[in-house]
C-alpha cells in the first residue's frame, strides 16, 4: 500500500512538535490516532521512521531522509495545486509577496493600489519580514515573490534588480543652505532614526562610523511610518531613502556629502520554481513603476 498524503503531514507535524501530543492538537485528532497512522507509515516504508523511547520523539536518520522527501513532495503538490487554479487572465489567483520594512514606506502602497486596479480578483498576501526570513520563505513555497536588497543570496534564490535606492537626511524644514549638507554636520543635528534591528539602521550606522560623527539620537523607532509622523510633527531629522518624500509632500529630502552607499533593490523568487499568472504580473508591474517614477537603474 501506498502512503498517503495525510501520513505525510502526520509524519512531518511529529517531527516538527518533538511528540504526538501538541501534534495530535494541531492535527485536530486523537493522539492514539496519530500514532497508529505514523505506525501504518513505519510499516509501509520498512523502517522505523521515530525514535520514540527518550522524553521527546525524534526522527531516525530514515526518518530524517524520509522528511526531507516528504517535505519536497508537499510542496510541488501545492505548487501544482496552484498552477492548476492558476487563470492567465487573472480573473481569479493569488500572490503571495514578502518586502523588507523600508519598502512598506513608498514602493509597497502604489504597488498593491496599481494591482488591485488591473486586477481586483487576484487575492494578495502581502507580508513585512527580513530578508533571511523572506529567502527562507521563498525556499519553502511559502512566498511567491519578495523584495530586498542585493547580497550574498541563500543557494535556491535569485534576484532581478529593480532600481538603485539612495538615502539622504530627510526632514520637514527647508533646508538652510542649498546643496548637499557636509556629514560632519550631522554631529549638530538631532536625529530620529530607525531601531538596530532595521538593516537600513546598519546602513547608516556603518556610514557615520566610517566619517566619524556621533549624532544626538533622540528617537529610536521600529516603524518607518512612525519616523516619517515624528519628522513632520518635530524639529528633528531622520535618514530614510530619498523615495519616501516622493509621496510626503511635507517631507524634504537633503543629499549628504559624501552620499550614503547606494543599494541595489532585487526582486527575489525561488529558483526552478512554478511562476503564476499572477506572479508574472507583478513583475512587469513592479518594473513599469519604477519606470515611471524614474527611480535610478540598477
């Protein structure tokens, strides 16, 4: 007899729990269930696929083999699933994409709004992360597309770049002087910025390190949105891409010199992957925004 697909997840929600119990309630069945299916597996492979006599069950090294087979064979079934949902008139379909926060700021909004106005069937998940966690997403068929930087990628993901993004000092007042502000002048200026845990926040950092300036940091914030309210309500600045003022009139952009680094922004997708209707929309989308708003080539 051949296994199933519920043996499958049975066998993967164990190995992912340490035990049959909180599988069994994720699952939402009973625990003897559970292990009498994972035992019917054992018996169809011929191998003992958990190693149940220590506080926690883990997997055997047949196991291990075992689940890494199993999670691949989930995943191009959900991705043929997909592709046979998929409509090439985008009537219907979905799209799952991941940005790194900085994006949600000025690219994400028009994106989305531009999407929904071309194809208002499509169902879009759109999720904020990291970039390690937007390539691990990517590898495990849990995002179709994501938005990041260009680095050193994980093995299994590629990116196309999209434009160059650049950072200036941002701020609500006119500036006092025409032309790029010296960085040495940033000691003078208090500053709101975002939090340690923003790669943006490295960025800068690594910047004023290399130029020697200490600025008076007098607001740390985990939201871009957050910094754009405090700049415009407050006397103080913020370092944040030169795009967000694009649609925050009341905000001012003011190049430093020397400039930041530029950075390149990709868009990423998992190799050899299923490309949808739907993913290959937003693509040609995303490309003619960037056009249009005339964002520097890559």
């Amino acid at each position: 007899m051949a296994p199933e697909l519920r043996h499958l997840r049975y066998l993967l929600a164990v190995a992912e729990h340490g035990g049959f119990t909180r599988a069994a309630e994720e699952l939402r069945i009973s625990q003897p269930t559970l292990s009498q299916q994972v035992k019917q597996l054992e018996r169809t492979v011929g191998a003992q696929l958990l190693d149940r006599t220590g506080r926690t069950v883990r997997l055997t090294d047949a196991g291990q083999t075992y689940v890494h087979y199993a999670r691949r064979a989930l995943r191009e079934l959900a991705a043929a699933e997909r592709a046979v949902l998929d409509v090439a008139d985008l009537s219907r379909g979905g799209l799952r994409l991941a940005v790194t926060p900085t994006f949600t700021a000025y690219l994400t909004g028009p994106l989305v709004a531009e999407l929904h106005v071309r194809h208002p069937g499509l169902a879009l998940d759109v999720r904020e992360m990291a970039q390690d966690r937007i390539e691990a997403g990517l590898l495990a068929d849990e995002l179709d597309l994501g938005i990041a930087f260009d680095r050193p990628r994980l093995p299994g993901v590629s990116g196309a770049p999209l434009f160059t993004e650049t950072l200036t000092l941002v701020t609500a007042d006119a500036p006092d002087t025409p032309g790029p502000l010296p960085v040495h002048e940033l000691a003078h200026r208090r500053l709101a910025l975002l939090s340690g845990d923003f790669a943006t926040r490295g960025h800068i950092d690594a910047y004023l390190t290399a130029h020697r300036v200490r600025p008076d940091i007098a607001v740390e914030a985990n939201s871009v949105q957050a910094l754009t309210e405090i700049v415009r309500r407050t006397p103080l600045a913020t370092v944040l891409p030169d795009a967000v003022t694009h649609d925050h009139p009341y905000l001012r952009p003011v190049p430093l010199e020397p400039p930041l680094p530029a950075r390149t922004v990709t868009l990423l997708r998992r190799e050899s992957a299923y490309e949808s209707a739907a993913a290959r929309a937003f693509t040609r989308l995303t490309l003619e925004l960037v056009r249009n708003r005339a964002y520097p080539p890559a």
